[in-house]
C-alpha cells in the first residue's frame, strides 16, 4: 500500500477521502491550511497607526511634499467607513499601483480603495504564503514573484471624483 502524504501542519496522514490543499510540495488537510493562513496573519501583520509611511506613498505617488487635504479627508472616511486601518490603505494603494500597475489619476485621490481594498487583502495573504516559501527574499522581490497570479480582467470601476464628496 502507497504511503500517505503528511499534512505539514498537524503532520498527520492525509487519508485518501480528506480535503487538500497543495502549496508547491507541500500539502496540508483543507482545514488544518485554514488554520495555517489564519496564523500566518496573525503574525506577520502588526496592527499600526502609523500614518507616515502612507503619506510617504502618497507623495511619492502623486509627486506632493504634502498630502492634499481631499486625500486626507479620504482617509479618514475609508479609515471610519470600511475599518480600514492606515496599513490597509497603504497595502490596498501598494496594491493597485505596483501589482496591477494600474494608472495614477490624481484627480480622483484615493478614490479607488473602495473598490479594491477586499482584492487587494486576497492578494497579499496570498503573497504571504509565497513569503513563507521564499523565506529570507525581500519583499520587493517577492512581490515580483507572486505578479503572474494577478488576474488579467479588472473589473470595472466607477470612480467618484474626490471634488464631488
Ligand atoms: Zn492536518
């Protein structure tokens, strides 16, 4: 009889008739990969107020020294609204404009996290399990790795001009 493979997280057998999932060669019980992603976010992102490097993006982004007041008025709706921490926006506008390499249209601010901030927390959780398969690769480079999975049809998007809120 063939031997079963073990599930890397509980290191049980995976019996025939189980659920998997495969990451590259490794496998895990459907349930106990739950389990693993949800610990893998625990511990890799630390909730932070830290503001500074969001609106270090943004100038950079926008090419401001400081962050215009409709951005800052943006933030604070999506930050109240959406329960969007300062870390969430920043890794959602990350998102959109390094991985999708989407078009930077400052008329509209950062007008777009409504719309892709739920994609974009996919996107990363996914990126953190290539993270721990690349352990030791810098981000950057990491994030070069995981481009290929961003899938090719955007949805489309109606974009609120910030002058109008
Ligand atoms: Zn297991």
């Amino acid at each position: 009889m063939a031997k079963n493979a073990k599930c890397k997280y509980c290191l049980e057998e995976i019996l025939p008739k189980s659920k998997v999932k495969k990451i590259g060669q490794k496998q895990y019980h459907a349930e106990c990969y739950k389990k693993f992603v949800a610990e893998q976010y625990e511990s890799k992102i630390k909730p932070t107020d830290d503001k500074s490097q969001l609106y270090d993006y943004i100038n950079k982004l926008y090419e401001t020294a400081e962050v215009d007041p409709k951005i800052l008025a943006q933030m604070d709706k999506y930050n109240k609204e959406y329960d969007l921490s300062y870390e969430r926006i920043l890794l959602t506008l990350i998102y959109y404009y390094e991985i999708r390499e989407s078009e930077v249209r400052k008329e509209f601010g950062i007008g777009i996290i409504p719309y892709v901030y739920k994609e974009a927390g996919d996107f990363w959780i996914t990126s953190r399990i290539a993270n721990e398969r690349n352990a030791g690769i810098n981000t950057k480079e990491t994030i070069t790795a995981v481009k290929c999975r961003v899938p090719k049809n955007r949805p489309k998007v109606d974009l609120i001009n910030i002058d109008d809120l």
